[in-house]
C-alpha cells in the first residue's frame, strides 16, 4: 500500500444503508445547484431563495435583532451573508463559514460580436486561472445579465435546455497542426483566440456582415436587446449541461464550478441545521476569489465589516470598538475546495501530507506558495479544538497541503478575514480537474463536509 496512505479511514467504510441514503440525498440537492447556478449573480439570488423558504428576511427590513432571528444581507447580487442571531453578545464573536461563489470562466468583452468570413464570434476575456487548451472544442453555454440604460435588467441563459443551441471555441483540424503542437502547454491556445463561435447564416437582403446582422436580429426578437447594450452586460461563457453523476458506482460528481460552489452549498445546509446557536452564526458567500478577492462584491471589500456595524445598530446601537471585537473574537472556516490525489499524476504531491478522495473534509493549516507567503497559517491551538469538535461528532477529515513545496500554489480568501485577527482555517472537499470546465468531487466528501461544518457551528 502507498505511503501515507490509509484504506480504513475511508468514510464509505462507516456508512450504513442509512447513512448512505443520506448521502446521496444531499448530493441530489447540489448536482441540482451546481446544475442551475453556474454564474456568481445565479448562485447567490439561488442562495437567498433557498434562505427565505427557510425563514430568513432582508436585514434592510427588520428593525431589530434578537436571538434566534434569521437574516441575510445581499451585496449587488454578487456575494450573501446569511446570520442566525445567537444568544450571546455580538461582540463575543461569530461562527463563520465562508466560501465564494465565482468559478473560473469565459467572459464577453464589452464590444464583443463581429464577423470574419461569413461567421459570427464573441470577442472574450477569460476569468481566473484556467487552463485555455480545455476550453475549445466542448458545447459551452452563456449565462448572464444584460441591462439597459432605462435600468431594465435581463437574464439571459442560452444553451442549457435541450432546445436551446449551444456555442462553442473551434481548434485547429490535427492534420493541420504539426506547427499548433510544437507550443507549450500555456501557449496551444491564445487568450485572444478563446473566440465563440455562435451563428454562420446571412440575413436574406444584407449586404455587408450580413451573419452578424441576423444575430443582432436574432437577440432582438428572442432576446430584447440591441448591439449596443453589450456595453452594460456581463455575460459569461460557461459549460453547457448539468451536473452528473460519475464513476460506475456513482460514488463522485462531475459538474462545473465545484470550486467553490461545492463548500458554498455545503456551508449552506450546515447553517439551516443549528437552529438556537449560543453565538452567532454565519454563511458567508463571496465574489471575485479567483481573481483575488478584488472589487465591491469581494472578500477585501468592506461590505462584511459594515454589515457587522448594521446589526450592532438594530441591537442598540452601533460602536466601532465592538465590531472590530466581534471580528476578532470570531472564528471561521474558509470552506474552500483542495486539489485531490490524481494517481494520473503523483509526482506533484507529498503523499503523507495530500488530500484523497473519499476520505473526509480537508483541513488546510496553510496554503500560500513557496514559503507559504499569502497564507494564513491557522494557530495550533485553534486546530486542537476543531480535532476535538469533529471527533465528538464522528466525522471523517483530513489534513493537506497544496502539493510538494515549491511546485506550485495558491490562496484562499482566508487570509483576509485573518487581517481581523479571528482564528482562521481553510477546509473544504478535495477536487481532481481542479478549474479545468468539468470538475470531479466524491459524494462522501461532500457529506462529511456538510457534517464537519455542522460540528464547527455546534461546538466552537
């Protein structure tokens, strides 16, 4: 057996016929998320649906806040924080979950159709880190909003029924390509040749672009927008399809944007399960992570903060000095995703120190690259108490690190919400094709995650 490798500690080992059902009820729920929300605006307004059918309200509409109260704040469509107010003071701290909600993606440029030899492309600018070779040649969908200058805001989804048509990235023919393959990975495919490709059919009587001019014609009538409203759009190119089940033994999922919407969903679930908290308690998702956190809707944005100081004002009145107390008291899991063991490709882990598949909920002490710079390196002492939490409650984790030292790397909103000195670890589900457009999760990881975030808001 592989060292650092342990069979027994296996969650589908635990599991009885029970225990089992449960799982797989819980992974029905989020292949059906995953499968509808595959935009940050489409996760979120789902999220706040999800949370009113389960008795929360908009902050901006209660007067006041007292124990057992369930509220959310919704920041431009973009990013949600969902509260149930506990019993103890504010100031004492919160319970946070924390996860975003963007995947990486395929975004249309503001001026982006034309025509070239009779075809009609989008013009795009990809989001994240992506790699570009796995963009083409796959049916892609566009999800998005498009509004007008009288404010008129329309959501488009193109490609996802099964009568919808979808686009696509064409490659070049391998006949063709002797040249193409000599390239490195990183320069196969350009960002400025991810061009989709949506129509080739002339408008009857159109003399110049006339295939361009029935695409406009075409998002007139279905659509209700002209060319020009492309400017105040956000319109993105995602994977078209849903969310599936994978492997023979329907043991995984394969879906796109699991990283993050699979710890999203789960952080989610876990914050409808602790009904009374003795503190208060949070799921916090976020925009913009894979672009670093940047922008209004982000993790570096002050809406968190000031949406603290709401409530200390709908308590009785707002003090700077106990907002930055009740930041500082808190403790958070950062519910990010891990990279998973590939056996495809061993030489990038350390494999006593990596995350496998079907064996539980990840806990990342650092991440960061190099020498662990822009990380949050979790303090030993607030690791002991989550073994002990996730102990009393029986649930399967595991500890990781984002491949050997100095092969690569990356970040987490974690070390953000640490600038407010709260105890801070990033956790979550290990992925294989982590941001490739279909993703690979196991249904046990996904449940003892659900159930590891439960422990954390029940015991902590």
């Amino acid at each position: 057996m592989s060292e650092g490798y342990d069979r027994k500690k296996n969650a589908w080992l635990k599991y009885d016929e029970s225990q089992k059902n449960a799982v797989i009820a819980l992974n029905e729920g989020y292949k059906d998320f995953i499968s509808k929300c595959k935009t940050e605006r489409e996760c979120a307004l789902e999220v706040i649906r999800i949370a009113e059918e389960k008795g929360f309200v908009d902050i901006n509409k209660a007067e006041s806040l007292k124990p057992g109260d369930k509220v959310y704040y919704n920041n431009m469509d973009k990013a949600v924080a969902l509260f149930v107010i506990g019993t103890r003071p504010l100031e004492e701290g919160m319970k946070l979950l924390g996860a975003h909600i963007d995947s990486p993606r395929i975004d249309l440029k503001q001026v982006p159709l034309y025509e070239d030899t009779e075809m009609a492309l989008l013009d795009t600018h990809y989001y994240g880190g992506i790699k570009k070779y796995q963009w083409v040649t796959i049916p892609l969908a566009i999800h998005g909003v498009v509004v007008k200058k009288d404010g008129t805001k329309l959501n488009i989804v193109i490609g996802e029924d099964d009568s919808d048509p979808v686009v696509g990235i064409t490659d070049l023919l391998v006949h063709l390509s002797a040249k193409q393959m000599e390239k490195n990975a990183a320069k196969v495919i350009e960002g400025e040749d991810l061009n989709v490709l949506i129509g080739s059919e002339p408008l009857a009587g159109e003399e110049k672009e006339a295939v361009k001019a029935n695409i406009l014609k075409l998002i007139k009538d279905k659509y209700d927008f002209e060319e020009e409203d492309f400017l105040s759009a956000e319109l993105e190119v995602v994977p078209a399809g849903k969310a599936r089940d994978f492997g023979l033994d329907r043991s995984m999922v394969m879906g796109y944007g699991q990283d993050d919407r699979v710890c999203a969903y789960t952080s989610l679930m876990a914050l409808f399960e602790v009904e009374k908290p003795d503190r208060t308690t949070c799921c916090l998702v976020v925009d913009k992570e894979e672009i670093g956190s940047a922008g209004a809707t982000g993790m570096r944005s002050r809406f968190f903060e000031n949406v603290i100081g709401e409530m200390f004002e709908k308590m009785g009145g707002y003090s700077g000095l106990k907002v930055r107390r009740a930041l500082a008291n808190s403790h958070m899991l950062s519910s990010d995703v891990s990279a998973g063991y590939d056996p495809n490709y061993p030489e990038v882990n350390e494999r006593k120190n990596c995350a496998y598949l079907g064996k539980g909920l990840v806990f990342n002490k650092f991440t960061g690259s190099r020498g662990k710079s822009g990380s949050n390196d979790a303090n030993p002492e607030y690791i002991a108490k989550l073994r002990a939490a996730m102990e009393k409650h029986e649930v399967t984790f595991q500890t990781s690190e984002l491949g050997k030292v100095d092969v690569g790397g990356g970040g987490t909103i974690a070390h953000f919400m640490a600038e407010y000195n709260m105890q801070v670890i990033d956790s979550g589900v290990s992925v294989l094709n982590m941001h490739a457009p279909w993703e690979i999760t196991s249904k046990a990881d996904i449940y003892e995650t659900f159930r590891g975030y439960v422990a954390f808001l029940c015991e902590l």
